[in-house]
C-alpha cells in the first residue's frame, strides 16, 4: 500500500458541539461518553484482576491525554517533540526511530506524538530553544493523512489563529515528508508545511527531507539523517562528537504474566473493548479504532477461466452496522497473517513453545503518546498474527540494531553485510521482499553444501523489546467499492486479485499479498496453493466469514450535475469504482433523472479470461443510452499490445468535445505507467484537438485538476 493510495482525509467524528446544536442529547451524550472511553489509554493492573462472563477487560483506569503539548514538554523536561502524520504506519516508525537515536545517541531528551491527539494552536508556544520535528506523509492528491486533517486546517487557513499569536516567530523546526513521485502532487503536504511554518515566522534549521515510495523511501530517509544530525546538534548545542554509542535503551517493556484471567487477555480483538456490547449496540461508532466485524455475504472468482489468477468479488454486508458509505469511498479491511509466518517468526526467535503464553508490553516513556502499542495482556500469538506486521520487509536500520545480538560471529557479519552494503541489501532483501524472520533465517549459516541451516531458536537471543520496537503495526489495506450506496446502501463490493509471486529468479521462493491471500482462504478455505490464516479470528468472532472492517471518505465522486458527461479510465481492478458510478448513473436514470454521457475505457489481458464483470456492462449501458459506452483493449489477444491510452488515441476528438462539455475526467489503477501515460495522452489531446501550446496543455490539465473535473483513484 504506497501513501499515495487515493482518499480523501475526513473526519468521522461528531463532536459533542454539533451534537448539542443538533438537539440530540440523548443520543448526543451517549456517543459523547462512547468518545471519550475510545480516546483514552488503559493501564492494566495485574493486582485487580476483575472479570465477568462477557470477557471484559481488567480494570482499566482512564489517562486522557493532556493536549498542551508544551505544558506536557516541560512537565516531562523534553526539549524536542516528534510529530507524526501516518497512514500506514511508516511516518509513525520514522518518528519514533529519530527520537530514540535523538535520546539515546544524543542525550537530548525527546517524545513522539501523534498529531491528532494534541493542540497544535500551542505551536506558538514552544520555547525558542525547543525544537518541533514534523514526519509528515502525503496521501491522494496531496492530501493529509487522516490523523493530520485538523492541523493541515488550522495551518492552511487564511489567518491562522494559535494560543496567543498569529505568528510563530519563536518555532524552529525540522520537516521530512514521505510521498511518491509517480503522483502529481509529490510530497506536497510536507511541502506546503514547510512553506506556511516559514510564512508564519517559524525557522527552519535543516533541509526539509523528502522521501519516495517508489524509489527507496527508506535509503532516502537514512540519507537525509547524515546532514539533519549535524545542523540539530548545531541548533541545540549539542557537540556532536560526543554522540552516545553505549548500550541500547529499550522503549517498551514485556513481562510475561503467570497469573493471569485469560478472559481479559486481547487475542487479536482490534477495538479497545474486548466487550463491545456493553455500550448500546446502537451508538457503538465504528471507525479505525473500532472497525466492524462484517459478514461476507457473498463471494466468487471473476476469473473462471484462469487458473493460476484469481480476482475476488465480494460482498460486504454492513447492514447491522451504523457504517455508511457514499459511492466512490473506500472501504478498509484489516488482515490477518498467515500461520506459515507466524510459526517463522516464533520459531526463529525461540518461542514457539510459548505462543499462547500472556504477555504485558507497555512503552517506558512516561510522555509517550501511546502507553500500551497494541490492545494488552495479549499473547505472542496474537500479536504475530494480529498486530504486527511480520511479512514487511526488514529495514537497513532494524538488521543494523540486532548486530549485536546475533549469537555467532557469523551471523553478526551476515546482518552487519546487509545493514551497510546496500546492494546486498537490495538483492536480498529489498527486491526478495524478505520479512525479518526470513532474513534472520538467511544470516543463521550455511552447511558444506550450501544448504541453510535453520536451528529453532538461533536468534532466541534477541530481546523481544527490540521486535516490538522494530516491526511496524499490521495495518488495513484499503480497496475502492465496487458498488453504489444508491443501489446497495448496506452492503459494499470489492473486487480484488489475489497477488502471489516468485521475486527472485531461480529461487522457489513464493510471497503471498497479505490481506488478498486472506481473503481467498476465505472464499476457497480447501485451497492448498495458498498459505494457512486463522479464519475464526480472536474468540472465534471472525467465523462463518467476517472480516474487521471500516469506511474512509474519498473525494473520488461523481458530478453533483447528473447532465454532465464522465470519462472514466479504469484498466484491471482500477474498473472497480467505475462499476460503482455506472451503477449510480444507471439507477439516477431509472428515476427521471437526466444522465449525461458516460463512456468508459477498460482493459485487461483477454476478453475471455480476465474480463472483469464482462456480463454486467451491456444491460448497464444499453439503459444509459446514446452517447454512453464501454470501450475497451485487451492486451494479449493481437500481435500488438493494445492498452486503454491506444483506444482513448483512437476517440480523441470525441473525448476532447466532451471536456468542452463540461465532462469529468477520473483515472484508478496503476499510478506508474498507465496513469501518466492516460495524462500524456490528454495533453496531446489539448494541443491537437485545442490548438494549445505544450505549456497551456498542461495549465489546462492542472486547472481541471484544480476545478475537480480531473480526479483520480491510483496506485503503485
């Protein structure tokens, strides 16, 4: 999943403000209660151990965070504060990796701190010889992340108001951004950041950092660090020289608990309450903090006449939920690993006989914005399988921090190799997409023949502190839906290929896409092609098949003027939100409605193998009418490979027309290739067909973009 992924960042709360204004005090209160229980942490107290039938959690005591962040700098002595804006994770990792070399390397005393939870109008606040370090991921089309959506408000409003200026003359900070440059607006909230900051009177000390997804964020990240430490020590008066190389300070603590009411320990469970239905099913508000386990009510293969392939199409039953969606939002699920890698993982560290043993982990720090990383006592069974994410690829930076772990000289030097050679790291991990406990496997020795020796238990002498500290949290993957919230309000589509490859040539090696995989064993639980999942979830709540689920706003919408022609350019799984839209169009004419053109190019490989929905369009568009059709390229069935930029090429000046006509441009799929090649195409089309030149064809593409007339739903 690349932070580029299209959404539209919104907030799915309702504050208690607008429920009072909205007169619903009942139900208003209660939500208001609900709030307050999801945004504190819990502190669990092995001595008042209290249970009941329903499982619910130990006593818990609620510690609602303090949202002056500088009063909570001075009341914990920091002197520098790590905020991150994360979708997926990484920004989050990078925060806390920069502030524990910041604390330990450095010796200056440092927090991390997740945006959303704190009062950013206190920017203005901050002591002049402090220090702010933004990481900041930008996702769609230049947009914040969702936990960063009422700072990137505040800041880019006309006339920012902070606590008790409209400047931040005494702010120094630092900024590095993670984006991708496949996609039009890279890097842009990082960007703009570091613009309004500087606007604002704030001073920048280091060069801003941009990393890219699509090259090597992570070799971008470490470069930026060789020159951002020296001008940090600078600006704090640290002596660089005097950088701490001493033994390692672990961030989280992990005591395994022999006493212990196994109906309060997490198993897997991903919303704060292992109970749920103690609060009014009714006001339960369910969102990435609390998703909704939501049955599948329906799935089969798109792909009936491929065997090695497979294409997903699901239905998502929401109907005993509060989730609502709109047509064109994205619905996120969230995985579960398969048990081949959870067994690697517990294998190679030595705990496969303690898997189901209970287990507290609580952060050391007493400022850190998360006290418990994931929902505790749980086990190590859980957490492999449910909360981290063990199939990512292990970074330069964590093989480097368990060098000295390594329990022979021969495996320290295998990690050390691939730690700071960084074309063996690529080759053997980067582009093998290697977890950890693969490469971990991999630096173990090898016989007389070349052979790998795995020895259970090898690496038994890493502290398990480190593995928390190292693996990133398993995070959702989020797909376009497939449906119209006109036509099926309760229940949502995706449509998903299942991904599995052999990253290296020569070498028997398979790796599976994590949530695809899961959601196949579901639908095809006899398959034996694919890896094991456990399919009944924590407590059996995920049998008879359900997944975790919730909703995220997407800005990818159709024209509130149903007159108004659409182009949709939608090859592969990218036709999935465009099913939606047609959908939508179809049942808009069915009652009175008035629909404009809507044409749609779609490709795939071959008209008889991986047609996509191949049955549904005819019907679908005989309804829309004249001027309304499917165009379609199918790459593999002519000598030529012909794909949806070739048969737009052969409509241009049809297509140009319709954009004098006020149509909408919307573009999914692969960001990479085929939507800068779409792109390209409709710039020829500007200079052609427009008589533009180059540069006003492509002021002419940023200003539909501007207008919202050019949207897309794109990856890479």
């Amino acid at each position: 999943m690349s932070y580029s992924k299209k959404t539209t960042s919104s907030l799915l709360a309702i504050s208690p403000l607008d429920i009072f204004l909205g007169s619903l005090l009942g139900l208003g209160t209660i939500i208001w209660i609900s709030r307050q229980f999801r945004s504190s942490t819990f502190k669990y107290d092995p001595s008042n151990e209290k249970s009941n039938k329903s499982g619910e959690q130990s006593k818990a005591v609620s510690t609602g965070p303090e949202r002056n962040f500088v009063k909570l700098m001075k009341q914990q002595n920091r002197q520098v504060i790590f905020f991150y804006g994360s979708q997926t994770g990484t920004a989050e990792d990078y925060a806390s990796r920069l502030a524990k070399e910041c604390s330990q390397k450095y010796g200056v005393s440092a927090m991390t701190a997740d945006i959303e939870l704190y009062d950013m109008t206190y920017l203005d606040a901050v002591p002049s010889d402090n220090l702010v370090v933004f990481v900041m991921a930008t996702y769609g089309e230049g947009e914040p992340t969702d936990n960063s959506v009422e700072f990137w408000e505040l800041l880019t409003g006309e006339e920012p108001e902070f606590s008790e200026s409209t400047t931040l003359e005494n702010l120094r900070y630092i900024v590095f951004g993670l984006g991708n440059k496949t996609y039009e607006h890279y890097n842009a909230v990082a960007r703009v950041l570091d613009t309004r900051l500087s606007e604002l009177g704030g001073k920048r000390i280091a060069e801003r950092g941009e990393g890219d997804d699509d090259a090597s964020l992570e070799e971008d990240f470490l470069a930026w660090q060789e020159d951002m430490w020296p001008a940090f020590c600078d600006a704090l008066g640290v002596d660089e020289s005097n950088a701490q190389s001493g033994p390692r300070q672990a961030m989280f603590g992990v005591q395994e608990l022999d006493a212990v009411d196994r109906a309060s320990v997490f198993l897997g469970e991903l919303g704060e309450w292992t109970n749920p239905e103690q609060l009014l099913q009714q006001t339960v508000v369910h969102d990435a903090k609390h998703p909704y386990q939501a049955p599948i009510s329906l799935s089969h293969d798109l792909f009936q006449q491929s065997t090695d392939r497979h294409c997903l199409h699901l239905e998502i039953d929401l109907s005993k939920s509060n989730l609502t969606y709109h047509t064109g939002d994205h619905i996120a699920i969230w995985p579960t690993n398969n048990e081949v890698e959870v067994e690697r993982f517990a294998s190679v560290l030595g705990l496969s006989e303690k898997l189901d043993t209970p287990i507290m982990v609580e952060a050391l720090d007493s400022a850190a914005s998360k006290k418990h990383p994931f929902p505790v006592p749980t086990t190590y069974r859980a957490l492999f399988r449910h909360y981290l994410d063990i199939c990512a690829p292990a970074s330069r930076q964590t093989l480097m921090s368990l060098v000295e772990y390594a329990p022979t000289e021969a495996s320290k030097e295998a990690l050390r190799q691939l730690a700071t050679d960084k074309d063996a790291y690529r080759a053997k991990v980067g582009e093998a997409m290697r977890n950890l406990a693969e490469v971990l496997e991999l630096c173990q020795g090898h016989d007389d023949e070349g052979t790998t020796n795995v020895a259970p238990g090898f690496f038994s002498t890493v502290p398990f502190d480190l593995i928390v500290e190292s693996v990133s949290r398993l995070q959702p993957r989020y797909y376009s839906i497939s449906s119209s919230s006109l036509t099926s309000s309760k229940s949502v589509s995706v449509t998903a290929v299942t991904l599995s490859y052999q990253p290296t040539k020569g070498e028997e090696r398979t790796v599976y896409g994590v949530n695809t995989n899961y959601l196949w064993r579901i639908h095809a639980p006899e398959d034996d092609a694919v890896p094991l999942y456990d399919l009944n979830g924590p407590r059996n709540t995920l049998k008879n098949k359900k997944v975790p689920v919730h909703i995220r706003r997407s800005q990818f919408k159709l024209p509130r003027n149903t007159k108004s022609p659409i182009i949709m350019v939608g090859p592969g799984t990218g036709v999935a939100p465009f099913r939606g839209f047609v959908h939508e169009r179809v049942h808009q004419k069915q009652h009175g409605k008035e629909v404009g053109p809507t044409v749609l190019f779609y490709g795939c490989r071959h008209s008889e193998q991986d047609f996509l929905y191949k049955e549904e369009w005819p019907q679908l568009f005989e309804i829309l009418g004249e001027g309304s059709e499917m165009i379609t390229a199918f790459s593999r069935e002519t000598d030529k490979k012909v794909y949806v930029q070739h048969r737009l090429k052969e409509h241009g000046e049809r297509m140009w027309d319709l954009l004098q006509k006020n149509a909408s441009l919307y573009i999914c799929g692969d960001a990479k290739n085929m939507a800068r090649d779409v792109q390209q195409t409709f710039i020829e089309f500007a200079q052609t067909y427009g008589g533009k030149t180059e540069q006003e064809a492509h002021d002419y593409i940023k200003n539909l973009r501007n207008s919202g007339r050019y949207q897309e739903d794109v990856w890479s």
